[in-house]
C-alpha cells in the first residue's frame, strides 16, 4: 500500500495506471475503517487492477457540527488495518493500493465548495429532510473522487442504503461510466451492523444494540403475512418499548427517528408489498441508543 496525500500525486499515479490500461477501483471512506470496510476493499482489489481507497472525514456532509467533531480520526490504525488486509491477500503487491488521505484543504483547494446537487423523490424521504444538505455533500466529494481516481467501479456498502440511490442519481447527473457496486452489510457476531458509530456506543448500549437487526429480522418474517403497515408499526413499537419488556441497564431506551418501508431502487415508501414487485422492498431505519445514532437495513 502506498500512502497519497496531495491530490496531484494521486492524479499522476491515476495517470500512469490508465497509460497501462490498468482498471480502477475506488473505494470512499470516512476511515474509522472496520471489518465492512476492509470487505469493500477486498472486492475491490479482486475486481480491479488498481485500487484507490479514500480516507477523508468530509465536513460538508454533516449538517451537525457536533457530529463533526465527535467522528473517529484513527488514521494511523485505518492504514495498519489496510496493511494487514494485503498481507491476508498474499497476491496483493504494495503498488496495486493507494490509500488517499487529504486534507481538508488539499480537497476543497477553494474553500468550502458553492456547488448543490439534487436528487428528487430518492432525497426527499428517511435521512434527506432529516440531514439536510448531507447528501449534496456526500456528491460533492464523491464527484471529486470520481475526477481524481477515474476509476472503472466504485463500491459502497448498503448500510447507507439511501447513499447508494444518491451515487446512482449523481451517476446519471454527471454521465459518468462508472459502475456502482453496492456491496452488503457486514455484521458482528451478535448481528449487529458494523458502523464507525458503534466505537461510541457504551459497553451497555453496544450490548442492547443488536436487537435492531433481530427485530427486523423478525420483521421480514412477518412480512410473509402481515400488511406493510402493520410490520412498520410492529418495529416501531418493538424497539420503543424494549426497555420496559427487557430488564435494560441504566434505563437506556431505543428512540426510533423513522423506520420506512420502501421500494428499494425508487426509495418510495410503500403501502402494499405488491408496489415494490418489480425491485423488491427494502426497510430502512434511524435509531437513537445512547446519543448515538444508528442505521440498519432490512431486505424483504
Ligand atoms: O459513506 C461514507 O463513508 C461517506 O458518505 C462517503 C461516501 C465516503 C463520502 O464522504
């Protein structure tokens, strides 16, 4: 692996690849890296010849500036994860790897970008209205990944399921051939979805949280026979309610901020599991546990 920091090197190394023919592979992080991360790598490094992996905390995406500030900087054990990962893959060759990690400055060489994007009905359901600005961020620094890395595919994990309608609407925007490869969830053990966020939960909270993913496993059971109303109100009232059915510690409580029932290409909610035939549907939710706000998905 090789460590970039300014955009120009990055350009050049870019440069020499497509002099070789070389296919690109570029996969956007926040660091912070985890097991789910490091999967989008290894796919990434079997499907492309060289493959750029962006370590960047991009502040116009957070409309909290709190949120900002709380987000886990670990570079030096994102890298060392990173190193690990290619000694795992033996074929892996230290020039087949760059790790971008820019500055603030070395991205946004203008100060704060003016550009705005916009997506429709994808961005105006679940995290759009609640975060707003935040996916017109995420575009920003996706587009100029997109510039720098010219890459041939571009992997994304599902968590962020909303994040991957947004990347295929910029994609159709800007006309740009580059594949999109949602990639899935990786979990803990317990089921938990692996998120950068979990190193803030308490020991108490992180042992609570995987009863999100079982409550929506247990959803997609119900699913078989049960309307969509009546699945969304059962998750709903599940995870509000679970600290007074389970003994929980420190009286933490699960505060649901939505849990939408969707198709899963047009992100529209449904009321009828007939509407979603053609793409399948796809349960979203938000959850606070212990100021820490968690997402997960469901696929029915
Ligand atoms: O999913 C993320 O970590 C971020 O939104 C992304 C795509 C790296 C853009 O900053």
């Amino acid at each position: 692996m090789k460590q970039v920091i300014k955009a120009a090197d990055l350009e050049s190394a870019v440069k020499e690849a497509k002099a070789k023919n070389l296919e690109i592979g570029l996969v956007p992080t926040m660091g912070a890296l985890h097991e789910g991360h490091l999967s989008l790598i290894e796919r990434a490094l079997k499907e492309n010849d060289l493959v750029v992996v962006s370590l960047f905390v991009n502040p116009i995406q957070f409309n909290n500036k709190e949120d900002l500030a709380k987000y886990p900087r670990t570079i030096e054990a994102d890298l060392e994860l990173i190193k690990k990962l290619e000694l795992k893959i033996k074929n892996s060759c230290s020039d087949n790897l760059l790790a971008f990690t820019p500055t603030v400055e070395e991205m946004y060489p203008q100060g704060e970008p003016k550009e705005v994007y916009h997506f429709g009905p994808v961005e105006e359901v679940m995290e759009g209205p609640r975060r707003p600005g935040h996916f017109s961020g995420v575009a920003v620094v996706v587009r100029r990944l997109f510039d720098l890395a010219q890459p041939k595919r571009a992997y994304f994990g599902e968590k962020d399921y909303q994040q991957i309608a947004v990347i295929r609407s910029l994609l159709a925007q800007i006309k740009y051939p580059i594949e999109l490869i949602p990639c899935p969830i990786v979990r803990a053990d317990d089921g938990l979805a692996l998120s950068s966020r979990n190193m803030r939960l308490s020991p108490e909270a992180r042992a609570m949280a995987p009863a999100i993913n079982a409550t929506l496993e247990q959803a997609a059971e119900m699913a078989e026979y049960e309307e969509v109303d009546d699945v969304k109100e059962w998750v709903l009232d599940t995870l509000s309610s679970y600290h007074e059915v389970n003994d929980s510690p420190n009286g933490l409580k699960f505060e649901p901020e939505y849990f939408e029932i969707v198709d899963a290409i047009t992100l529209q909610p449904i009321e009828d599991w007939d509407e979603a035939k053609e793409n399948g549907a796809v349960g979203c939710i938000a959850v606070w546990l212990d100021g820490v706000r968690l997402i997960d998905i469901v696929k029915f």
